[in-house]
C-alpha cells in the first residue's frame, strides 16, 4: 500500500495562500518607502520566515514565551568602514507572531509596514532609544 502524506492538500494549499497574501502586504510595504530610504533597500534582503528561532530570540534577550515580529541582521550603514567586509545584511519579518497578534487585516497591514521601516532604520543606524523617541518602535 502507498503511504499517505500526512496533513490535507487543502491545508497546504490555505498555508501558500497565506504566505502569499503576508508577502503581498511586505511588498506594499516596502513600495511604500520613500527615497532616499527606498535605495538602502538594495543593500538588504527582505525575508519572511514563521516565526524566530531560539537562538534568535536568545540573542536579542527574550525568553522562549517572547517573540519578535521582525529582525535586522548585519552591519548598519553608520558603521561601515575602509575595510569594510561584505556580509549579509538582511531583514527578517516574521509571519506567524504578526498574524498572530494582528488578525484583523488592515492592522496586519500597518504593523509589516511598522516593522519593515523599523528594521530598515536599524541598517540606517538609528537604534531602538532614537526609535522610541520617533514615535516608530
């Protein structure tokens, strides 16, 4: 006998239906940044995963029950140097914490725009104190 996948194809096809509407919402969202920020875009990469790592919430402080919604991840702009070597800088938003907390669509919406610029102004340098004085933490 055949063995069967585990879980529904209509499952799996709700779960790319929805991973496909998040990343239309981060696409509107970083449409929506104006230049001269919008060009600071082409030294990262834009990624979504479901939801952070351990090692990723560790690393940022939070316990195993905090979550993050979105991740900067690299050498900011302000600390570039001559001997600058290329790493990967990259914004990582994630889906299921956002979805999670947000059900509602319209807030969804605001919110991957909230953190895609907030995460943008950690790879422009400014920190989550100056963040917090603007009103965009």
């Amino acid at each position: 006998m055949a063995k069967r996948r585990r879980g529904s194809r209509r499952a799996e096809n709700q779960e790319a239906a929805d991973l496909a509407a998040f990343e239309r919402l981060v696409d509107r969202a970083l449409a929506g940044i104006p230049d001269p920020f919008h060009a600071a875009l082409e030294e990262v990469a834009v990624i979504v995963e479901d939801e952070p790592t351990p090692d990723q919430l560790r690393d940022n402080g939070l316990g195993p029950d905090d979550t993050l919604y979105g991740l900067y991840e690299g050498v900011p702009r302000t600390e570039y140097a001559a001997d600058w070597a290329i790493s990967p800088n990259r914004i990582t938003l994630f889906r299921w914490p956002l979805e999670d907390d947000f059900p509602d669509r319209a807030d969804l919406e605001a919110e991957v725009r909230m953190t895609v610029i907030h995460e943008l102004a950690h790879h422009l340098g400014i920190d989550d104190e100056r963040l917090d004085a603007l009103g965009a933490s």
